[in-house]
C-alpha cells in the first residue's frame, strides 16, 4: 500500500519590530511584540512538526525586509517557499495549488496566532478530510486558524471578507454554495491583541509546562518587566 503524503503549511512572517503584532503597542514596545510573534511561530512549527503523517512546510513573507528565514530553524531545517499574491486569498490559492502540484493529497494550512495548537488537533484535521472536503480550524474572532483540503478549492478564497468577524461565516457560505462538505474543529483564540496575549498567560498558569514552551518563556520575560501582574505565575 503506497503511503500517504501529508503536508502541514505554516504561514509566517518575518518577526520585524513595527511590522508585526503592532496591536499589541503599547503596552508592548515594537520589539517585545515582535519577539513574542517570533515566539508564537516557534511553538506552531514544534506542534505542527510533531505530526508524524505530513511533511512541514511554512510559507513565508519576509515583511519587506531582508531578514533570512534561517532563524526558523530553531527547532530543525524546515522547508519553505515565499507567500504569493495580494490578499490572504491569493496566497492560500498560491501554498494549496503549489503543495498539492508536488504531490501532497492532504494539506492543513495553519496561521501563526494560535500558539496553543497542537499535534493532535493538526491530525484531527487530517482525518477529517476522509469524510469532509474541508476542514476549518474557527478562531473566536470570527476568522479561523486552520483550514485543511484534499484538492485545490480555489473558489473558497475569493471574494472573502479576511480579518473580520464574517471571515469564517462566509468561507462557510462559499463552501456551502460549491457543494462541498464541511468540518469544524474546537475554536481557539487568535492572538491579536494584548488581551489576547493576557487571556493566553493566565491560561498557561494551569496548563503543563511543555505546552507553549517558547511563548510561555517569552511572557515570563515581560511578566518580569511588570508588563503583566507580576502574581502571574508562569
């Protein structure tokens, strides 16, 4: 039996100061804000690396800078290709039809807001395609984290409303119109803004250790700088 291929695509962005998270400014400075991004990919990367049945992929932008995407290989050599295109739209058509043109049969594209995704909830996506043509991984904001195919359906991402609270709501309405079955997977909270980012810190307090590491030491960083109350045990 030939053996499934997989792959999982993280869209990423070049931590630059100013250019990221900047609604997290202020309280955050620039820098700090850019960190804790950079901090976000980190955990999203280990999570969706530990997903033993898809090759990792991330699609890059690197922010109008000339910053190297070799700092992605904190954790292990990744591959990457560059974002292409206008719109979000576009560069989703742009990472589906080129992954699935070099083979792949089932593709989980996932953003760099939602540090608290796991392997288990990539694979739960993965699944999902053997009984829906599409998966969607809801963001509580109204957009999604996640969204999965197993061929290209580039009429999904066209005419959306991206980063707004009908982002989700109308992707849906897109599928529901092609004729195409769909899944949702448990929401998760996109970090966005700074109480984003708190909501995310007391929520580590109860959670193990290994979960998030690297964002949950990044915030311990600014809970050391009373950023956040300093009673907020990481």
């Amino acid at each position: 039996m030939t053996k499934e291929k997989n792959a999982v695509i993280v869209f990423a962005k070049a931590p630059v100061p100013g250019r990221v998270k900047t609604r997290l400014c202020p309280p955050l400075s620039p820098a700090q804000a850019a960190g804790l991004y950079r901090a976000f990919i980190l955990d999203t990367l280990e999570a969706s690396g530990g997903v033993l049945s898809a090759e990792l992929h991330v699609a890059y932008d690197s922010n109008g800078s000339s910053t190297n995407p070799e700092w992605l290989r904190d954790r292990e050599p990744v591959k990457h290709f560059d974002q292409e295109g206008g719109d979000l739209g576009e560069r989703l058509i742009h990472a589906f039809g080129r992954t699935f043109s070099e083979g792949a049969q089932k593709i989980v594209v996932i953003g760099s807001d939602t540090p608290q995704i796991t392997s288990a909830l990539i694979e739960q996506a993965i699944a999902g395609l053997d009984r829906s043509d599409v998966v969607f991984g809801p963001a509580e904001d109204g957009g999604y984290y996640l969204v999965a195919l197993k061929k290209p359906r580039p009429e999904l991402f066209r005419k959306i409303p991206w980063s707004t609270a009908e982002t989700l709501a109308a992707t849906l309405r897109q599928a529901h119109s092609s004729g195409l079955k769909s899944q949702l997977l448990p929401s998760l909270p996109d970090m966005d803004t700074f109480a984003d980012v708190a909501g995310l810190a007391r929520t580590l307090r109860l959670k193990p250790r290994n979960v998030c590491p690297v964002t949950r030491s990044a915030l311990k960083t600014l809970i050391s700088k009373e950023i956040f109350d300093e009673s907020s045990s990481l």
